[in-house]
C-alpha cells in the first residue's frame, strides 16, 4: 500500500496464493523517540540518500507524487522529488512476487555518502506486538569482521548509516523474516545493484541497494545523470537450511509448528553470513561469542537439512563444521579458539569447544573430522587439565571479570557454572576420545570430571539453603545469589544427585512465590534471584547503580537457560510441568516473536535503570537475543531423544495425547526415524544398544541403536 501523499510504502502483503501473511507487519511506522544514529530516522519503504553533511534526504519528505493505475496488480508512480533528484516508481505484484523499479535523474552534481533506491526500513518494538527482524545469506557479502552494534563491537560495525554487503552488483540474495512467515520458508532479494543492510540495536534495520554507491564508499552525482534500478522480493515456502522434523499427535500440531518456527529462526537466521569467514552468531543481535557453539551445537544436532538457503549459501551445519575446523586449527598452533566476543578473557572457550565438538561429531560420524576435530581438542583438554590443577580439581580465577559470557557480575575464584560447565565437557571429550579409540585420553577424561564432581559438591552445596552457591571468591567466602541456570544445567545434565536437585527445584518455586505474581506467572526463568547490585559490572566501574543487578535478570533474560529448566524439571519426573513451561514460551513467541524489552528487564518487564538515564536506545534492544536453545527442548527433554555415538536413547515425557510422535534427525550421518508410541513415565536415559535398524519404533526406555560402524562422508 502506498501513501496517499507522499512517496512511501506503507505497508507489504504477499498473498497472492492466500493466507500466507507473508511480511505482513515487515514495514512499521514509527521510530523510537530519541535516537543516536540516523538510520532509525526513515520508516516504511522508500528512495532516500546521505549528504556529504551527513544529511538524509528521503522520498517521504517531496510534495505528493502523482499515482497511476495501470491495472489491479500495477501502480506508476511520478514527480517523486527530493533534495537534488527527480524519480519515477514503477510497482507491480505478479503472484506472490513483488517488482519495485525506481528511475532517477539528478538535477545537481550532489556528493553522495550513500544512496538507497528503493530501500526498506523496519523495525521492533515491543508496542507493534509483532518484531520483524531479517537476516541475509549470500557469498559475495564483504567480509568486514564482526558484526553487531559499535558500543562492543569492532568500529566498523559502527557505519554512517549502513553497511555494504555485496561486493558485486547484480544476483540475488536470501533474507528470512521473522513475524508471520512460514516455518523455514525465505523471501528472495533480487536486485539489479548493490545490495545493502543495516543495523542498529537490532530496532531499526535497512534492506536497500544503491546503483550509486558501493563498497567503495563514497560517489558524485553528476547534473543530468540518470540511472534505474529494480528490487525484487518474492517469497519462497520451501523449507531451507536446517529443519527439525517432528510430527505429535492431535491436539499439539500447534505447538509443534510454533516450535519449527522458532528453532528456524535461530538456528538459521544465526548465521552471519555477513561476518568475517562465516560464523554462527547470537539472533538476533549477531555477537560472535565463539562459547555460544555448545548451544548452537546442541541445538543443531536436532535438525536435518532441508533445500539449499541458496545458491553459494551455507547451512548451519556446514558452517558449524567450518568454526569447529577453524577452532580446531587455533588450538593446535596458538593454544586458542580464534577471534570473537571476550575470547581473551572468558573461561568457558575450552569446554565449550569440547561440548561442541562432540555433538558435531555425533551428527556427521566423519571420523576424518573427528580426527581433525581431536587435535585441537587435545590442546583444550590440556589447558583444563591445567587450570584445574591449579585451582585443586576446580576451575579457578584470580580475576573479577569476564570470567564467563552470561552473566555481568564481578567474581573470583571457584565459578559455579564454569566448573559444571567444564564437568559436562569431560564427559563429553571422553565420549570422543572412547570412539576416536584414544583410551587413555578417555580414561584422563573420566577421571577428572569424577574429581571435579565431588569437590563441586562438596563445597558449593549448602544444606541449609537447598542449593548451590553461585561462587566462592578467592577468600573462600560463599556466594548465594540462586543464580538459576547454571544450576538447573547441572541438574539437566545429570551432574548433581536427584534429591539435591529436587531441592533446588523447590528453593526457585519457593523463592518465586516470595517475590510475588509477576515473578511467580513470568513466562521466562530469572536468573539471580536474590539482590546481587554491588557485585554488577556497572557498580564496579562507576561506583553506582546505574544498571540494576537486583532481583532482576541479571542484564538480560537469556531464554536458552529455560533448556535446562525444562530439562531438569523432566529429569526429576515434573514432565508435565516441564511440557507447561515449553509451551508457556511458545505462547510468548507467537506474540512477540520474542523480540521486546530490553536487556536491562525488571520482573515487571520495564526497562530499569541504564548508564544513560531515560536511553531509547538501550530500553529498545531486545533482550532475548541467544541461540534459541529452547527449540530443542523438544526432542531433547520432552521426547527424551539423546543421540550418542552408541545408538540413540529414547525417554518421553510428554502426556499421553501428544501421540504418536515421530522424530527425524542425523545420526552419525545418516538420517534416521524414531517413531514414540505412547506416553512413557521418566527415567535417564538407558543405554544404547551395539546394533539395529532404521527406523525404529521406541518402546518404554528402549534405545535406537547405532548403524554399522565405519567412516562417513560430510
């Protein structure tokens, strides 16, 4: 739709085919009410360029252009003038497929600093109900490091207004929308230019070309100059990438399509195709945080390939592949995994590598990889082995920062999360190590993540509490601040004894209700649920409190930690208040597409205090931005799926009416089909068997065995 009086697209339907509600609220109208950077200054669809001044001057702002109506599915659209150019539009919708060509003509030699013709700009918000963000896949995407905003990334994640990333003009690109799209399904870019993006804080982003300005940078127009130039979008419904292939019975169809949607856009709108050497990054802020690949990983290893994202792109578990081998190279001849967020600082890389190496390995049986993978893997364990030597079986720092990615406070000493951490990824080098036939790395493995078991329980319990503390600083004093997810990740992770893990269970339920119906009915797990202000990263720099650490969310609800909390809910035999939780944050995701709020979220979901009083910006950011680990909890937990290099081992919770349930997924490289019968009560998951068929019908507790050993190609 256009506006009737200026030159703007107001809004964008693609349903042609019928109740596709494809892009439907891809086009917002309003911005935040105090900006930093000039890109949230446009909104809808439009022509626009940036002066050498650093002025805009957009379409929006000439005098009503004349609209003509050459048919039901085709608008000319002339006097489109503004600044120092003269346009005319040209829209037509043929099916499903958008064409919007723009011609220009420039009245007055004008240095350009960039251009966009035509150009799309959206936005989220948490008052627009719906957030759309996209991200883009292409081979030719300038490789310009990192990608994020410039508060904490690199400076050239910081542009003037947007970022180049096509280096060639012409072809065509892949964006996938969240909001109502299809699950897994694209829209395609075409252009007949230089394809841009950009993006600030993830609340107002541009997807343009420019027939004037390029990689290059800057350009002038000269007087009497006239160029055209044609965007196309068209979606496509055809699943791509990564795909979790789950079908449950009558009743949950619902549910499981809400979950296909959000696994689809974490698992494959995470790839920065636009980053340095193709990463995996955080959806939907894009942070390269090299220990996010245990999650990514995790999650992945659930999914099977679907058609091409496009041609010369990628799928997650290629590019997966592709970090570990990186990664893996680092480690060999630098003893570290690589560039990214805090890799000089955090303590969770090496266990994170290890995490994410086993469960790759899982998927693809490539023992080649596996032999690749295990070289660097040998320089990890080496310096775990290393630090807990020196912190007397666990992990241990001197340091009061920047121990690990998830959490902002300043701590020393023994860390709760990194040692459980590090014990899940002993077992998991152990598992490597077993089917890679290195027995002694294997058995080195085992026994140290024995040790730093029984020292973690031994010094971290607290009887009188019912749970563990969060960490014990250098002076040996304990900290309890029921920082909920690590210890949830080691109840899930089987790592802690069941009836302590009942206790904690019941001290977050307990804490909960004290703090009263907004922290008792919220549909995420908080994190610190005690008041931990003076240990905040904020208070440690500026003596203040400028950003709340209080009985908050600890700088930011990251959702994927309700993984592990409806893992170890299902572990203990709470399989139907674990199904409620799944369900509860696929409810706030059809809403929301769980973009909202704001890093720094009170319990009454308001921004709280910031470094910068009233800032729009940091109150916009979204704050569920993570790997959309939660998708997983599906197979994982509620179906009891855990695939290991024995077999795959099956161990629903689910209630009786989600049956039948049948289940497709990679396994060791080859696709194979668990089809769950009926409703099973709870128990770990048994032992895989040495051999068997594919597929398999999964009776209670049985396991799906392994195919025939031997090397499988990528």
């Amino acid at each position: 739709m256009l506006a009737a009086d200026r030159a703007q697209l107001v809004s964008l339907r693609f349903d042609a085919r019928g109740g596709s509600r494809w892009c439907e609220n891809l086009l917002k109208t309003g911005i935040p009410r105090s900006v930093r950077h000039p890109l949230a200054l446009p909104w809808g669809g439009q022509s626009g360029y940036v002066d050498a001044a650093g002025r805009w001057h957009l379409s929006s702002s000439g005098p009503a252009p004349r609209v003509l109506a050459v048919s039901d599915a085709e608008r000319e659209i002339d006097g489109v003038r503004y600044g120092a150019v003269r346009e005319h539009w040209r829209l037509r919708l043929d099916g499903p497929r958008l064409e919007w060509t723009v011609g220009q003509e420039w009245l007055a030699e004008t240095e350009l600093a960039d251009a966009f013709t035509p150009g799309l700009f959206f936005s989220a918000r948490a008052q627009w109900g719906e957030a759309t963000v996209f991200q883009l896949w292409e081979r030719g995407m300038v490789q310009d490091a990192f990608y994020g905003n410039g508060n904490m990334m690199a400076p050239e994640a910081a542009a003037l207004n947007s970022r180049a990333t096509r280096e060639a003009q012409g072809g065509w690109s892949i964006a996938k929308l969240y909001s109502h799209a299809y699950p897994n399904g694209d829209l395609r870019v075409t252009v007949s230019h230089h394809l841009k993006k950009g993006e600030v804080l993830n609340y107002a982003s541009l997807l343009a070309q420019s027939p004037w300005c390029d990689a290059a940078g800057k350009r002038t127009a000269r007087e009497g100059e006239t160029t055209g130039a044609t965007l196309v979008l068209e979606p496509l419904a055809a699943e791509t990438g990564a795909a979790l292939a789950i079908a449950l019975g009558e009743g949950w169809e619902r549910d499981n399509a809400l979950n296909r949607r959000f696994f689809d856009t974490h698992a494959n709108c995470g790839i920065m195709a636009d980053t340095h050497e193709w990463r995996l990054g955080n959806e939907p802020s894009g942070y390269v945080a090299l220990m996010c690949r245990y999650m990514h990983a995790e999650m992945l290893r659930f999914g099977i390939r679907r058609e091409p994202l496009g041609q010369h792109c990628r799928d997650p578990h290629e590019v997966l592949i592709d970090e570990l081998g990186r990664m893996a190279g680092n480690l060999v001849s630098q003893g570290t995994l690589g560039k990214g967020f805090q890799s000089a600082t955090s303590l969770d890389f090496f266990p994170s590598y290890l995490l994410a190496m086993r469960d790759t390995l899982v998927l693809s049986g490539d023992r080649a990889l596996g032999g690749r993978l295990w070289a660097g893997a040998k320089r990890a364990l080496a310096q775990v082995a290393t630090m807990l030597d020196e912190g007397g079986d666990l992990i241990f720092s001197p340091r009061n920062h920047g121990n690990d990615y998830w959490d902002w406070i300043s701590r020393d000493g023994h860390i709760g999360y990194l040692n459980i951490l590090t014990w899940m990824a002993l077992g998991a080098a152990a598992e490597v190590a077993r089917w890679l036939g290195d027995e002694d790395e294997s058995r080195r493995a085992d026994r140290m993540a024995e040790a730093l078991r029984e020292k973690f329980e031994a010094k971290f319990w607290c009887e009188e509490r019912g749970f563990y503390a969060d960490w014990i600083d250098v002076g040996g004093e304990r900290h309890f601040y029921l920082y909920a997810g690590p210890q949830v990740m080691a109840i899930a992770a089987g790592m802690v004894p069941d009836d302590r893990a009942r206790r904690v269970l019941d001290a977050i339920r307990r804490r909960r209700r004290e703090l009263g119906p907004a922290w008792e009915t919220c549909f995420s797990l908080q994190t610190n649920f005690y008041d931990a202000e003076k240990y905040s990263l904020m208070y440690r720099l500026n003596g203040t409190d400028e950003t709340r650490f209080g009985e908050t969310m600890n700088g930011g609800c990251l959702i994927s930690w309700n993984y592990y909390w409806i893992g170890a809910l299902a572990r203990v035999g709470r399989g139907e208040e674990a199904a409620a939780v799944w369900r509860s944050l696929l409810e706030r995701f059809a809403a929301t597409s769980l973009l909202e709020g704001s890093n720094y979220w009170n319990h009454s979901g308001q921004p709280s205090r910031t470094l910068t009083p009233n800032h729009e910006v940091a109150g916009a950011e979204p704050f569920l931005a993570d790997q959309g680990l939660v998708a997983a909890a599906l197979p994982r937990w509620l179906l009891g799926i855990l695939p290991t290099f024995d077999g795959i081992s099956v161990a629903p919770v689910l209630p009786a009416s989600a049956y039948p349930a049948t289940v497709r997924l990679l396994h060791l490289g080859q696709e194979r089909t668990i089809e769950i019968a009926g409703s099973l009560r709870f128990s770990p998951p048994c032992a895989a068997q040495s051999a068997g068929g594919n597929p398999q019908r999964a009776d209670p507790h049985r396991s799906v065995p392994a195919p025939p050993q031997g090397d499988t190609g990528r």
